[in-house]
C-alpha cells in the first residue's frame, strides 16, 4: 500500500465545490469514482482544501491510499482517462506514508481575475468578473499591502470550524494590470477563512471605486469592524497552488 499526492486542475462552473457531498457533482466525488474504477477501494480521498462552488484550480493537492501494481506513469494516466472533460490530474507522484494534503500545507495562493467593461463580453465573462463603474486601479495596487501580516480577519471570512481562529497571515497580496487591460489580485497566506478570498476581492473593488473609505477597511483589519456585505464572484477565482515544506 502506497501514499499517492495529485495536482489537481478543474473548471469549476459544474461543480459543487470540491469538497464529496452525497447528492452533488463535486472534485473529491469525481476523483474517487475515477479511482474505484481501477479497483480503489478507500473510504475517502485527503484534500489540501476546500473551494466554493463554481471556483477553479490549478494547484489543488490530494492524496489517496491505493495498492497499484504498476507504475505511477501508468496510474497517471489510468485516472486520467477516466476523469469527466473538466476535471484533470497535471502530476501525480509518491508521498511520504504520512503526508496529508491539508494539514502539511504551508501555504495557499488564489489569483483573482476581473475586467473592467460598461458592456457584456459573454466569453471573459466566463472565468472573469466584469466590474461597473470601473476601478481606480491605482487605489488597488496601493492599497492592497494593508493586508500583509498577520490580522483577524474576522471581518472578511468566517471560520473553516466552528471554533476555529479568524487570525490568518497573508504573505502576499497584489495587484497587476495585464495588457489586455484584465485585473489579477494574487493572494498567497498560511491559511484562507471560509470565503476569505472574494471577500477581499470585493472589499478591494468597492474601495477602489469610491464606495469604501480606506479608513474603513483599515478599522475592519485591525477593529474587526463590520464593512458593507458582498463578495467576488466565485467564476473569477483560482486556486493557484498549495506549498509545503518537507513534503514538497
């Protein structure tokens, strides 16, 4: 018996987030039916993380116990052939008898896209925000190093259990404006709240749009005080990467 460790790369407009749910297309369900076709017979799939309905990957980690007879070549490819049009493995490798996706994790990273557009584009609309009235992108660029460090950020997440912590570190959080005039905010921290990430997207348009003072944002960071509801839409996030140490 082995410890396999996959990257996982998804279109999430079809799923159900990522996380098995019994009546739900989801990424970990996906996967272990792929799995079970080559006679897997675990009781469940380890997952570094869970994303939202509708969120993309192209780093999302998972590990599984499986007795294979053959090369890991082989079940990389035997998975894949099975797995539904939206949902791929990019690596798969072998892990260390203990590893475990989510609790080794030393760091996640999410990249947010947005354009800015007073009319419809159905195509970049698919995987990108479009925001109206556009964004002061300046204020973004500036502004988006007040969330480095470590905060509550109670204001802009809950949770991931009932009696978790709402403290995180964020180690990066930045703006950049690509050619074609698209928006990417790329956030990498220890750890995300639930819904942490287009909750700061969110909060970084409507101040970069006049709607929020900086002030007011600040005082959530540092007071924990309430700032107008809302988040990103999921369609325009990315989880990027999970990081580990040793296990890397």
């Amino acid at each position: 018996m082995a410890r396999y460790q996959v990257i996982l790369a998804y279109d999430g407009a079809r799923f159900c987030g990522s996380q098995v749910q019994a009546k739900s297309r989801t990424v970990q369900g996906e996967l272990e039916k792929s799995l079970r076709k080559l006679g897997w017979s675990g009781k469940s799939v380890l997952m570094a993380g869970r994303t939202d309905t509708g969120v993309h990957s192209t780093g999302q980690v998972a590990a599984f116990d499986f007795e294979w007879a053959h090369s890991t070549e082989k079940l990389f490819k035997a998975l894949n052939t099975y797995l539904p049009f939206d949902l791929v493995i990019r690596n798969l490798s072998l892990a260390s008898a203990d590893f475990h996706p989510r609790f080794d994790a030393a760091s996640r990273q999410y990249r947010y896209r947005l354009f800015c557009e007073s009319i419809r584009d159905p195509l970049r609309a698919k995987f990108l925000w479009r925001v109206w009235p556009p964004v002061d992108g300046d204020a973004l660029i500036q502004n988006a190093g007040i969330f480095l460090g470590t905060h509550d950020f109670a204001a802009f997440g809950s949770p991931t259990t009932p009696k978790g912590t709402t403290v995180r570190t964020v180690i990066k959080a930045e703006w950049k404006k690509m050619p074609d005039g698209e928006w990417q905010f790329e956030v990498r921290a220890d750890a995300f709240l639930y819904r942490m990430a287009r909750r700061l997207v969110f909060v970084q348009v409507s101040l970069a749009q006049g709607k929020v003072p900086l002030e007011k944002v600040q005082n959530a960071l540092e007071k924990q005080e309430k700032l107008p509801a809302g988040l990103a839409p999921a369609h325009g996030l990315t989880l990027v990467e999970v990081t580990y140490g040793s296990h890397d």
